[in-house]
C-alpha cells in the first residue's frame, strides 16, 4: 500500500502537470503562415508527461528497495553534468551528434541496454531535429554536418 501511495504521489503532479500544458498550449496565438503554431511543444510535452505519469501510477509494486550505490551516485553526477556538457558543445558539435551521444550516455547509466541506448539517442536525436528545425523553424546548430537539412 506504501508503494501505491509513494507512486501516486509522484504520478499525480506528473499528469497535472501534463494536463495543464496541454490545456494552456491551445490559447497560444497561431503564427501566420505556418502549420504548426507555438502551442504544438507544449502540447506534445503534456502529452508525453500525462503518459510517463500513467506508466509510473500502473508500474507493478517494487520488489526490493534500492540503496545508494556508487554506480547511483555516478548516474546523478552524469545526469547533472549533462546540461553543462550540452551548453559547451553546442555549437562545435551540434545538435545532431550531441543530442546522440548524450541521449545514449544518459541512457546507458540508466542501465539500459547498449543497442537500446544507440537506438534512443538516435529517436532523440532525429525526432528532435523533425520537430524543431523542420516542423517549428528553430534552429539549431548543425556542427559538422551541413548537409543536414532545415
């Protein structure tokens, strides 16, 4: 029953959260000219945030309770450091190659397997390119790959 509640507890924020950007992203004004206006981020992270809250609410009970480890204490120390990483390698790197290779580090301290590890930071990497450049018009620095199109 603890573990219903401590769930709960982070669930229900989560999906407010989630909820409340989904409803206040459809009073942003459209932008002339363009399909998708400012409200489709908002929108699209509520969304997102109102399905991790129900995956976590209807997540089976934990099994053993977890102590602070070394390798815990490594994967708040990379998590941490990794807007710092992005901010520095922005513009040499871009944003293809960073949000790659973060997304797949991120992923891998996780402990999430290795080929799932490349094959999200490769979701991350290319859906966010889709969704800002193409679809939003927002650029992003290409680094070492001008080919890449806007």
């Amino acid at each position: 029953m603890a573990d219903l509640a401590r769930r709960l507890g982070t669930a229900l924020p989560v999906a407010a959260l989630g909820v409340a950007a989904i409803l206040l992203s459809r009073d942003f004004p459209p932008v002339p000219g363009q399909t998708y206006g400012p409200g489709l981020f908002p929108a699209v992270l509520g969304w997102v945030l109102t399905a991790c809250a129900l995956g976590v609410a209807l997540q089976p009970a934990a099994k053993q309770t977890v102590s602070a480890s070394s390798e815990g204490r490594l994967a708040a120390g990379v998590y941490a450091l990794a807007p710092a990483v992005l901010l520095a390698g922005w513009e040499s790197a871009g944003w293809p190659i960073l949000s790659f290779a973060l997304g797949s580090l991120l992923l891998g301290v996780g402990r999430v397997r290795w080929w799932r590890c490349l094959l999200g930071g490769g979701l991350i990497a290319v859906l966010t390119w889709v969704l800002f450049p193409l679809l939003l018009r927002v650029p992003l620095p290409r680094g070492p790959l001008p080919f890449i199109p806007y």
